[in-house]
C-alpha cells in the first residue's frame, strides 16, 4: 500500500507526539510512504522540536499545517485541509490521531497490502449506537441506502476514528468529511457511510496500538480538548452549517 500519511497532533502533549513519531521512524518501510500531511492544533514548543526533527530526517516529502493563534479547530476541519490543499494523488490515504503508534510488527506492511487488494477500507472494529436524532440524519444523507432501514438507536461496526486507511476516491467521492463536521462523531457516522454503500471494510489493529494511554494500553488514552455532542444527535432537518475560520492555516516552511 503506496499511501499518503495523514496525522492530527493536539495541545502540549510532546510524550505523544514523540511517541508516534518515533515509531514511524523506527517501524516504518519508507517505501511504502508517498508523503506525509500533518495538522497542528494548539500544539506546544517541544511537539514544534519534534516534527521539524523528525520532518529533517525521514527520506519522504513532508508537509505541516498550523492553526493559527494557538487555535484548537477541532479534528475534521483539520483532516479536510489535509485531504484537499492539494489534492491527494495516492490511492490510499491513512490517518492517525495523534494518541496512537506503530509498535513492532515485522510483517505489518504486507499484511496492509494484502487487504487493500480486497478492501475499500481498513480499520479497528467498534461498535456504538446512534444518539438523539441521529438516525433521522442519516436517513438525509446522499449516500444513505434507501432499501436499508434507519432505527432508532440503531448499532452498527464503525472504524475507531485514531487510525484508519481508506481509499482516497471513496473520500472525496462523499465529500468526506462533511463542512460541518467538526470533532466528535465522525467515526460513527463513517461507519453509517461504510454500511450503507456497501463498501468492502478489512477490520484490523495488529501491530498497532489505538487511543493509548501513557502505558501503551488500547483505547484508555483520557478525552483531551474539545468535547461536543455527537454530530447528528440533535438534528432538526435543516443543513448544519459548515464550520468556518476567519483565518487560514499556518504553513510550516521544512
């Protein structure tokens, strides 16, 4: 899998930040790197020290984007920047949050391989119901299944959002993320997307370690930031508006 890298670091955080960069660069198969998108909300000096370090000493094209004035922006408007100034040209795009990393796996590269030849996407397996008036947000969406019943608080498997690899046409074919999409929820309605078009999903964690907290343990990393209802739980029928800024990003000269 010849993808783009995408990462979200947040706040003043360097032990995470060094973490996940230090398993790149000693885990990696630069290879099989195209290039490397990073994003940068309300990050500290030493997370700074860290990228400009790691950026000069990996043989892949790397680019960072800053919010601007400490800003904290949220992490879907920060992963649609990545996505599209410029346009990925990869077939593949991955994310990763900035509390996940790689640990040892010899063979983790041509496992990824092997499922990108019979998969659209691949990622941890979770499950979660819809909230509030979710359901009723789904069923408006452009790509809802209109055969496929939309319930209540229904559950369903949707990809753990802290590190996923997607096609970049399913993407950008879905305008994924939505403008008003802003930090919490996206995971959830990613997997409401994945289910309804039929997409071929690859559920897999190995050699990685998702959401980790301080002990490398899954899934335990503490709620950092911004905390906001599910997107969708209080819909009405009425469009979200996107989420704006009245100043653009930081682009970090490497």
């Amino acid at each position: 899998m010849n993808a783009t890298w995408l990462a979200l670091f947040y706040g003043d955080y360097p032990r995470l930040a060094a973490r996940l960069l230090d398993s790149w660069r000693n885990q990696v198969q630069w290879s099989r790197v195209a290039e490397i998108r990073l994003a940068c909300n309300a990050i500290g000096d030493k997370t700074r020290q860290f990228i400009r370090r790691f950026a000069a000493e990996v043989p892949v094209p790397i680019q960072v984007w800053e919010a601007p004035d400490g800003e904290n922006r949220g992490k879907y408007p920060m992963l649609r920047e990545l996505l599209r100034s410029p346009p990925i040209t990869t077939d593949w795009v991955m994310w990763w949050d900035d509390d996940s990393y790689l640990t040892e796996c010899d063979d983790w590269h041509d496992q990824l391989d092997r499922l990108a030849e019979t998969s659209d996407f691949i990622g941890e397996r979770w499950y979660r119901r819809l909230q509030g008036n979710m359901h009723q947000f789904v069923r408006d969406q452009p790509w809802r299944d209109p055969q496929r019943p939309v319930r209540y608080s229904e559950r369903f498997p949707f990809p753990q959002g802290s590190w996923w690899a997607s096609r970049t046409k399913l993407l950008l074919k879905w305008d994924w993320p939505p403008p008003a999409l802003h930090h919490n929820g996206g995971d959830l309605l990613l997997g409401a997307l994945l289910a309804h078009q039929q997409y071929r999903v690859a559920w897999f964690n190995e050699g990685l370690r998702l959401n980790a907290d301080d002990r490398g343990e899954r899934s335990k990393s503490p709620r950092r930031g911004l905390s906001q209802p599910l997107h969708g739980h209080d819909y009405t029928g009425q469009p979200y508006p996107p989420v704006v800024f009245s100043q653009p990003l930081i682009r970090w000269n490497l």
